[in-house]
C-alpha cells in the first residue's frame, strides 16, 4: 500500500455525525436514513463492478506468488556458480602452466639426440630411458588434469547459462507479481479509503493502519536523523585527521627549513586551522540530531570544543623556530585528546542510531501487520458482497512489506548549500597556501646565489 496520509473525511466526518445527529427533526433523521443507504448500496456497487476485476488480480498474485522468492534463490545461485567458475578458471591456468613446464622437460629427453648418444656412451641407457618415461608420464598426468579441469569449467559455465535464463523467466514473472500488488491496492483504495458506509470492521482496521503508519514515520524520521548524525560526525573525524596531519607538517617545515618565516609552517597551521573549524562544524550539525545528549556526550562535546580551540596557533605567538616546534607539539597533544572526545562522540551516535533502527523494525512489523489485516478485511468485503459463488480465490497474502517499511532512503545528508559553503571555504584556503608558497619561492629565489 502506498499511503501516507489518511483522507480528511475519515478523521472529521464521524466525530460530526455524532455531534448533530440527536439535535436533527425526525423527518431529516429519515432522510439521513435514506442516503445512508443509498451510500451503502454505492459502495456495494463498486464492489459488484469491482468483482471481476479482483478476481483477476488476486488470480494472478496466486499464480506467481513463488515468483519473488524463487528469483532471490536462482540469484543467489548464479553468484555461487559464478564464484566457482572464477576459482575453476584460476585453477586451470596454473594446471596450464605446469603442463607448459612438464611439455618442455619431457621434450628434453624426446627429441634431444646429443643427450640420449652422452648416456649410450657412458652405459646409462637404462637410466635415460627411466628418465624419458618418468617425464613423459608426469606430462600426460599434467595434460589429463587439464582436460578434466576444462571440462568442469565447462560444466560449470553451462549451469550458469541454464540459471541465467531460468532467472530471465523468474524476472518477468516477479515483475508481474509486484505490479499486480500495486493494482490491487489501488482497486481497494479507490473503493474503501476513507470512511465506507456498513463496512466499520473495514474503517476500524483503516483507521488502525493509519495509526501504525503515522507511528512508524516518526521512528523512521529518527532513524534517519541518527543516521545523519552519524555521517556529520564521520565527516568532523576525517576533518581532524587532516588538521593533524597540516600539523605535522607544520612541524616537519619548521624543523628543517632555515628560516621559520619563509618556511611553509605557517601556510600548514593555516590548514589545520580550517580542517579543525570544519571539526566543530560538523560536530555541532551531528548534535542537532543526538538530543537529548546524556552526561558522557556533553562532556565530550565541551572538551572537543575546548581542545580544538587550545590547539589553535596564532602566528604572532610563536616568533622563533623553537617556540614553533614546541606550540605545534602542544598542538599535536591538544588533537590527540580532541580526536579521543570526537570517537567518544561517534560512539555514543552508532548506539543511538542502532537503537533507532531496532525500535524502527518493530514499528515496520506493526504497520505489516495492520496492512495485511486492512487488506484481508477488504478481499472479504468482496466475499460478502458478490457472494462466494462468485467471490475471489482464496488468497493470503503472500509477500511481507516489513523489511521494505524498515528501510530509510539515504538522501544527501549534507545540504546543498553547505556543501558549496564547505567548498568554498576549502578553495579560498587552497589559493591563499599557493599564493603563500609562491610568494616564499619568489623569496627563496631572490636571495639564492646568481
């Protein structure tokens, strides 16, 4: 089924009912009377018209109603054969190189007349001939596992064609299956949504299903939030790494260049300055999607912050190549217990985010559950209605949606806008390095020795 929302009519027109209907003349309340009725036998008749037509449908789920998990098997099956054909291909070409190798020593002793007239000379014939045959023998050994592993591999390659094409018949006929669920839910929505008159066991199990649904789409947007969350917070750890790494190398230029302010230091602090803002940043979009926040997470949070901060290096602090070394390693420790907060963090997410997800499952079995019971009411409607002379087969449903309710689209987790602010950022931080490292290139080159 694909509904999100339930029709306005089902949620008002009850309650209204109840509240006029005792307050109304007696010549209106038989009018009332009437059109209910009326309403009634109209919804009786789209059943009628309908009949037909259901029964179709329901014929045709039945009839491929093995359809879906057959071809998940025959898949399944066609990899594994796949897989040994990759292993027997393998197999063969080093049975092919061994027969290369025997081939090659046993036609040393086939076709070599100087060596077979050296051991005739010397009265060893017996032994060239001893030697002749062990080759020989070896080579046709090789050559036979040849031909049994080129047999398998062709046995193997033609039950694969045979599961190819039953798979393209298994296709065709799940394909029919999922589109004729799609049309009988679309029969019973166009006749049952909404409130329908003399069939309230069917407007109890609706207004049920609506329930479950509304339920799950919140778990569900949790899920998806969490999963968010997550994905920020991976993002902030990949933005650490490259802080830490800018800060090695700041040290690494610091260390071996002669004078600090015309090495690349402070072009590299200047990097991992930004990869550290663009830590926090991301941090504190995850933090949108993890509250409340428990005691353990907010004292990461604080002492990431404070950390990446610390870590922080003004080039007006540090005016000696030894002060650099020294505020960089600090930095490097300030990182360190930054990346300790920010895994702390991670953590606390993926258990959050696995929760979601186990209490999302149970919403997707509950929300099955009333669409299965919704859908049974609605085929039995049809049973009282046109009667069982003409009634649809008996059918059960046959495929279970709750591993489909349970799953949560992967959209673009960072919005566009961000993307191209955190884009730009990057390039206006890229251009000010070069322009940075060319100006102490020129530097470099005008005080060099012409």
């Amino acid at each position: 089924m694909t509904l999100v929302h339930p029709p306005p009519a089902f949620e008002s027109l009850e309650h209204s009912s109840h509240l006029q209907r005792d307050n109304l003349p007696e010549d209106v309340h038989t009018c009332l009377h009437e059109t209910a009725c009326s309403t009634v036998s109209s919804v009786k008749a789209k059943i009628a018209s309908a009949a037909s037509r259901n029964s179709e449908l329901l014929v045709t789920l039945e009839s491929t109603s093995e359809a879906p998990a057959a071809l998940g098997h025959i898949s399944t099956h066609i990899t594994i054969l796949q897989n040994e054909v990759s292993k027997q291909d393998q197999a063969l070409q080093e049975i092919m190189e061994r027969v290369a190798l025997k081939f090659k020593q046993h036609k040393k002793y086939r076709d070599s007349v100087t060596k077979r007239f050296t051991y005739r000379l010397t009265n060893m014939k017996a032994k060239f001939d001893a030697k002749a045959m062990k080759e020989e023998q070896e080579y046709n050994g090789a050559l036979e596992a040849q031909h049994k592993a080129e047999e398998r591999k062709n046995l193997l390659q033609d039950k694969v064609h045979e599961a190819v094409k039953e798979r393209s018949g298994l296709e065709a006929a799940a394909k029919t299956h999922e589109e004729t669920h799609k049309q009988i839910d679309a029969l019973y929505e166009s006749i049952f949504a909404g409130p329908t008159p003399g069939f309230q066991t069917e407007d109890d199990r609706e207004q049920n299903y609506y329930n479950a649904l509304r339920e799950h789409e919140v778990v569900k947007t949790a899920v998806a939030s969490k999963k968010r969350a997550v994905q920020h917070l991976n993002r902030a750890s990949s933005a650490l790494k490259q802080a830490q790494s800018r800060n090695r190398r700041a040290q690494e230029e610091a260390k071996h260049g002669l004078v600090l302010a015309l090495s690349g230091a402070f072009s590299f602090l200047k990097e991992a300055d930004h990869y550290a803002t663009l830590t926090l940043v991301h941090a504190d979009q995850a933090m949108e999607g993890l509250q409340p926040l428990d005691f353990n997470s907010v004292e990461a949070k604080t002492l990431l912050q404070s950390r990446i901060k610390a870590a922080s290096i003004e080039r007006g602090s540090v005016s000696s190549k030894q002060a650099m070394l020294e505020r960089s390693a600090e930095a490097e420790q300030k990182l360190s217990e930054a990346e300790e907060a920010l895994d702390t963090l991670v953590n606390a997410a993926k258990q959050k985010e696995r929760a979601a997800r186990e209490e999302v499952r149970g919403t997707a079995r509950t929300l099955e559950d009333a669409r299965q019971a919704l859908q049974q009411i609605r085929q039995a409607a049809f049973e009282q209605v046109v009667g069982f002379g003409a009634a649809p087969p008996a059918y059960h449903e046959c495929c279970d949606r709750a591993k489909a309710f349970e799953e949560v689209s992967d959209e673009e987790i960072v919005d566009n806008e961000d993307g191209d602010m955190q884009a730009n950022v990057e390039g206006e931080q890229d251009d000010e390095v070069h322009q940075d490292r060319s100006v102490r290139n020129d530097l470099d080159l005008s005080q060099s020795p012409t």
